[in-house]
C-alpha cells in the first residue's frame, strides 16, 4: 500500500506531538525487482526469497498492532486524567464496590491525588513510546522490504533472468541504508520506553504509599501494569501466504 508524504509524515510523528521525530525513513524503495520474473525459477533457489517475503509480512503486522496500541493509549491516558481531576471520589467508589473502605483524611486524600497524577504521567509517557514503537516498526517495514528486493535481485543475477548488465549495487545500498534507519528508530524506541518505565516505577510507589497509610487492601493498579509492561510483546504470526513471495 503506498502513503501520501502527508500520511507518512502522520504515520512517522504520530499526532505531530511528538518532541523531535526521526528522520523520513526515505519512502517507497527506489529499487524494486518484478517478482514475475523469478517464475521460472526453481522453488528450492528462492528460499531466501521466501524468508524475507515472511519477514515483510511479519513486519507489517507488527505495525498495525503499534498503531492499534498507539491509538488505544488515547483513550486510556483520557480516562487516568479523568480519574485524577475525580481521585477522591473514584477512589470511595472503588473501596465501595471492593467492600474495603479506605480511611480518607487530609493525607491520604493527598497521597490519592498524588497516585492518580502519576497514572496520568505514566499513560502520557507510555503513548508517547507507543508513538516511538509505531514509528520505528514502520522503518521495521521498510527495512524487510528492501531486503526481500535484494534477495530478489540476488536471485534473480544468479539464475541468470535478470539481463544483461544488471548492477546489484543499489538494492544492496538500498537494504543497508533502510537498515541502519530502522535500527536508530528503535534506540529512540527503546529510550522512550525506558522513559516510561521510570514514570511506572513513580506511579507504583505513589500508589503504594497511598495503600499503606489509607488501610485498603484492595488490589494494586499499579502492580499489575508493571507486570504487563514487563511482558514482551506477542509476536505476530506471518499469514499462511508468507510461505511463498508475493508478486509486485
């Protein structure tokens, strides 16, 4: 599917929120090999063909689900504010239906705004890495795309369809450069999401400190978003057509 430069800039600045955005990951590839003249050759020639057509798909599942992550965090960072401007409240209501009544006083009411603002702090955080993460598995797309052309080039010189004079040089250049991209894309990724996890760790001891003075025994919020954000993310499955190169 090919994106307007309005829509990949969208895509690359999530928003245009975003502090600082990476550099364009450089666009539709500017070397591409017609998947149709490899027809005549054996299957047994283009595993590698195949590998990386699989890698592609992978790649751009992995993006979708950023983007889907990236657009949920909206509505949960919405609803952490909602539940800091009402913290008193959501917290009553909350012990009311747990049937574990805190003892609300000056400081715990505090300390219950002070948890409910860091929630707030951490949702913003986590979505500005989800914007990272939806970013640099979109240069994630383009690097597995670069590579399935080279190895379609490669393919395609050593079976000898690919004529006379063919120069490999680009789609090699081409895959190097899309590499190294994606590869500093994710450093920005992996710098957010350590951002985010100190903004975690924060809310988990605000939490925890409101728990203890307040007498509630309930379950913490906190606790488990730390188990969830330790958690490696699933893996997306390669579709069942991944098994052979798709035609350009």
């Amino acid at each position: 599917m090919k994106r307007s430069p309005l829509l990949i800039s969208l895509v690359l600045c999530p928003a245009l929120w975003l502090t600082a955005c990476a550099k364009p990951a450089g666009g539709p590839l500017s070397h591409t090999f017609d998947n149709t003249r490899l027809a005549s050759v054996g299957l047994e020639s283009k595993q590698a063909v195949a590998e990386a057509q699989q890698q592609h798909d992978l790649a751009v599942q992995q993006h979708a689900k950023a983007e889907d992550d990236f657009r949920g965090a909206e509505i949960e960072e919405e609803v952490a504010q909602y539940q800091a401007e009402h913290a008193v409240l959501v917290v009553q209501l909350v012990g009311n239906k747990l049937n574990d009544k805190p003892q609300l006083s000056g400081e715990t009411s505090a300390l219950a705004r002070r948890a409910a603002d860091a929630k707030v702090e951490f949702m913003r955080a986590r979505r500005v890495y989800l914007a990272a993460l939806s970013n640099s598995t979109y240069y994630a797309v383009y690097a597995a795309q670069a590579k399935l052309e080279l190895e379609r080039a490669k393919v395609a010189q050593s079976s000898g369809v690919a004529g006379a004079g063919f120069d490999l040089s680009g789609f090699q250049t081409q895959a190097e450069q899309r590499e190294r991209a994606a590869a500093s894309a994710t450093a920005e990724t992996d710098k957010q999401h350590e951002a985010a996890g100190n903004k975690l760790a924060a809310w988990s001891e605000a939490e925890r400190a409101f728990i203890q003075t307040s007498g509630m025994k309930g379950p913490s919020e906190s606790a488990r978003a730390v188990l969830e954000w330790k958690q490696p993310a699933p893996a997306a499955k390669p579709s069942v057509e991944a098994s052979a190169p798709a035609a350009k």
